[in-house]
C-alpha cells in the first residue's frame, strides 16, 4: 500500500514536470528567425503581435497547470479521494447512486476550479487579441447547456457502466466496449445535428459559385457533396474552421462564417478538399479503430485492477465496501496516465502521418498551391505559432508545423507520401 501511494504521487508530479518542461522549452524557442517559406505569413506587426500572444497563453498555461497539480496532489495527499467516498457512503446505501453522486461533486469541484481560468481566457486574453466575440450573457448560456449535456450524456454513460460493473463480473470488459463502441458511432453521427445546434445556427450554404465548385470536386474526387452547412462561429470567434461530420448518406460538409469571409473559393475547396482525403484514405475507419482497440485494452487492466485493495488504500479509503467503482476509475486512471502519455505519442505520430497523406489528396487533384495559401491564411488569422519546438512538437502536436506541411506539399520533404 504505502508503495503505491508514492507511485502515485511520483506518477501526479512526474506528469506535471514533464509537461511544464515541455512548456518552458517551447516558450524558449519563440523568437526564431521565420523561415523563408513562411515569410509572407506576419508582417512585422503581425509577427509581434503573435509572439505576444504566445508569452500570454504560455504563462496563462503554466499557472493554470501548476494550480491544477497543488490541488490534486494536496487533495491526494488528504486522503481527499477515499474520504469523499466515505462520507458519501454513510448517505447512500446503493453503490451506484453513491458513484453518480461521487463523480457529479468531482466534476462540480474540478468546473469551480477551472471556471476563472476558462473566463480569464475569454474576455481577457482572447478579448486583448480580438477574437472573442462571445458576451458575458451567451458565456452563460454556454456553461450552462454544455454542463447538461455533460450531465444528461456523461451521467448516463456512467450509469450504464457503472451497472455494468457491479452486475456482470468478468463480462464488463467486453460489455463495456460493446457500450463505448455505440456511443462513438452515435456521438460521430448525432453531434452535428443535435448537440451542436444547441449552440450554433446551421444554415445551408446558399447557392451559387462556391457551392457548385465543391459539388463538382465532390463528384471529381469520388465523394459527392449533397449537404454543405455554414456555422455562425463569428458569434463566438473570429478563428475559422471546417470539418465533416456522420457517415454514408447522411454526411455534411460544415464551414465556418469565418472561414468564407477570409479565404477564397479555391482555398476554401482546397480546405475541404483535404478534409475528403481523410475519408477517402480511411482515416475516419483508422481512427476509429485505433479508439476502440485501446479502449478494449484499457476496460481489460482496469477490471483487473479494481479487484485490487490496494489501491482503494492508497487513494485514502480503507473500509470494508470492495469493489468501488468510481475508486478503481480514479486509481486506473492515475496508475495508468504515463502509459496513456506513451500511448498518445503514437496516436499524434500517426494523426500527423494521416495530416499529410490527406494534403498530398488535394495536392494530387492540383489544389497544393491553393492549399498552402489557405493554411497560410489560417495561420495568420490564429496567431498560430511558426517555430514550436521540436520536442513540443513530438509530443503534443496532432498536426505537424505549417513549414512541414508546406515543405511535403511542395516535395522539398518527401517522406510519407500520399
């Protein structure tokens, strides 16, 4: 017992100081020489402004990192973990109830925390750049739906789970999967049509000259486009976006108002043109996959794990109640976090391998040069850096480096072809 309790601690600050080293390195490295490549992304202004903007993120981020790791360390330390249960366990006789309640004060408690950070990073420094346009009022409503859906869909999903686990044994593994399964198919194909337009308007792209020219790459490419949307994200902010969302028939092409206010309409097909390589190189089915195979691995340890009493004794719990199941997921979750660390520097490797297959997709339909110039654009728009460090890069970034991107597009690199 008291060993595992020191690895967990060593696991909480070992996590914390890589990623704060991985920060101050990355903060280190602004102020390189822009690459010739990339010189027509800032002018100097522009360029000052966004190493600005960079200083303020960086340390935004450093101080709402460090704050998160006190508290969880002092919470761990206190036994907090064990204790909550404990205290709630004299109210609720059903184990299921006491993890639903359990979870809902952790998450109340985590969302205390986090909200000044997340309202300082709206109306402060986003506000400071000229991004955000959300007021204090639709702030409001936007915590407010998003905390429902987390409830209403989280607490669900938990439910079931939790049920599971405490009625079917050896079989929650495998049950468990088949549950998580079902909600990624449902969340990928509903999110566009039922919890987005609780925040957004959807309207259909109107007709004319950039409708008909994705239609016809559409129909070139093999992925013909019936349903194109336009997002109003200028409600919220001025940073643009795209992306696809369901499966067969029933897919839609999202745009951003943003995104057609700042680029034009070849590098906008281009954008979408892209977007169309993931699915037509099966990135979508990669993905997907690759989710599920972890998650089948990751539901396997963790019920073994929460057989384990250990580990309800070093997160400060020593009763007699065994299993506990919103323990064994926090205690998993600890123990298991520089694996998922691990875990995700192949995912980010491969999701950059998939970032320039679907770039070399547009480039095989002629669409390179309006590419660049859309990403270019992007870029610009978001202040977004161009030099991270390599090694933030590595562990941190789903999509390589806009020079990286450049330099495959137009074969100076050619490694990963398409």
């Amino acid at each position: 017992m008291i060993s595992l309790y020191f690895l967990f601690i060593a696991i909480i600050t070992t996590i914390f100081l890589v990623d704060i080293t991985l920060d101050l390195l990355n903060m280190s490295h602004r102020g390189k020489d822009i690459p010739q490549q990339l010189s027509d992304v800032y002018s100097p202004e522009k360029y000052y402004l966004q190493q600005q903007y960079e200083v303020d993120n960086a340390r935004f981020a450093l101080f709402h990192k460090s704050l998160m790791f006190a508290v969880l360390l002092v919470f761990f330390i206190a036994g907090g973990f064990g204790r909550l249960h404990q205290w709630l366990s004299g109210f609720f006789l059903n184990p299921l109830i006491t993890a639903l309640v359990y979870f809902a004060i952790i998450g109340l408690a985590s969302g205390i925390i986090s909200l000044p950070f997340s309202i300082w990073n709206t109306f402060v420094i986003e506000e400071k750049y000229g991004f955000n346009k959300s007021t204090v009022k639709l702030f409001i409503i936007d915590l407010i739906k998003s905390s429902l859906i987390t409830l209403i869909i989280g607490g669900g999903l938990l439910t079931l789970l939790a049920c599971l686990f405490y009625r079917t044994g050896d079989w929650f593994w495998i049950l468990g999967l088949a549950v998580m399964v079902v909600f990624s198919l449902l969340a990928n194909a509903l999110y566009s049509r039922v919890i987005v337009p609780l925040f957004n308007k959807q309207e259909p792209l109107e007709d004319g000259a950039l409708l008909e020219a994705i239609k016809k790459f559409g129909n070139l490419a093999g992925f013909p486009v019936d349903k194109v949307y336009v997002i109003d994200g200028s409600k919220r902010s001025t940073k643009a976006n795209a992306y696809f969302a369901g499966y067969g028939k029933n897919r839609r092409v999202v745009l951003y108002d943003t995104l057609i206010e700042k680029m034009s309409e070849p590098e906008i097909v281009a954008v979408l043109a892209h977007e169309i390589g993931h699915y037509r190189k099966g990135h979508i089915w990669i993905n997907m996959f690759t989710g599920i195979l972890q998650a089948a691995i990751f539901l396997y340890l963790f019920s073994v794990l929460s057989a384990s009493t250990e580990v309800l004794l070093a997160l400060g719990y020593s009763g007699n109640e065994h299993p506990v199941f919103h323990l064994a997921l926090i205690g998993f979750a600890l123990l298991f976090s520089p694996a998922e660390r691990i875990l995700g520097l192949l995912t980010h490797g491969m999701s950059r391998m998939m970032e320039y297959r679907a770039d070399a997709f547009a480039s095989s339909h002629d669409m390179g040069e309006e590419l660049i110039t859309g990403l270019k654009k992007l870029t610009a728009e978001n202040l977004s850096n161009l030099t991270p460090h390599p090694l933030y890069v590595f562990v941190n970034y789903s999509h390589p480096t806009l020079l990286q991107r450049i330099n495959r597009i137009k074969g100076i690199d050619k490694k990963c072809g398409g």
